[in-house]
C-alpha cells in the first residue's frame, strides 16, 4: 500500500493537470477556427484581420490568459495563428508531476473561393 499509493496519487494528479491542458488546447484550436471561419467576410487585408481577432476575442472570453492574434493571407487562403498565455496559477501545477509550458499555439487555414 505504502507504494501503490504515491503512483496512484501521480496518476491522479497527472490525469488533472494534463486535462485541464487538454481542454485549454482544444479552446485555443477552437478559436484560431472560427477566426478563420469568421474572416472570410471581410472586403479586404485588414478587415479580414479585425473580423478574425474579434471571433478570437469572442471565443476566448470565458478563459482566463492573454491571447494574441496573427493573419496572414495568400491569394489561395487566410490563416489565423493564435498564441495564449495560461496563467501560472491556472493550472493544477505541483512538483510531483511534470506540467506542460504556458505557452499554447493554434493555427487555422481557410481557403479562399476561386473565382
């Protein structure tokens, strides 16, 4: 017992943190699609830009972190790159299991319709 409960408790611990990642990640993938999604109204460059970092800005409002937006746009296709900073305290980080980075980074192409 006195050595199955630690790697239990690791497990548990890793299932917890790893999750909560997970999720995030998945939020950020999320927002960097309907940013791409969103942009392909808008008329021209920097329209586009603005439309993608409000659809950004409107999926990523219940998270707690900063966000960053980038667009880029070929003749062929939009993408939109989203990078979100978790606040240190956000995730259930403790020595005891390894955490992933801060950092989480998304990208989301949409092609243009051909005329």
């Amino acid at each position: 017992m006195a050595l199955v409960l630690p790697l239990l408790l690791a497990l548990l611990m890793g299932i917890l943190v790893y999750g909560q990642y997970f999720m995030l990640a998945h939020s950020v993938q999320q927002a960097a699609n309907d940013g791409a999604r969103a942009s392909i109204i808008g008329l021209d460059a920097p329209d586009r830009s603005a439309v993608a970092s409000r659809a950004v800005g409107r999926s990523l409002q219940a998270v707690d972190g900063t966000h960053s937006v980038a667009v880029s746009e070929t003749t062929e296709a939009i993408t939109v790159a989203v990078t979100f900073t978790v606040p240190q305290d956000s995730l259930l980080r403790s020595s005891f299991v390894p955490s992933p980075g801060n950092v989480i980074r998304a990208r989301a192409t949409f092609e243009l319709p051909v005329d």
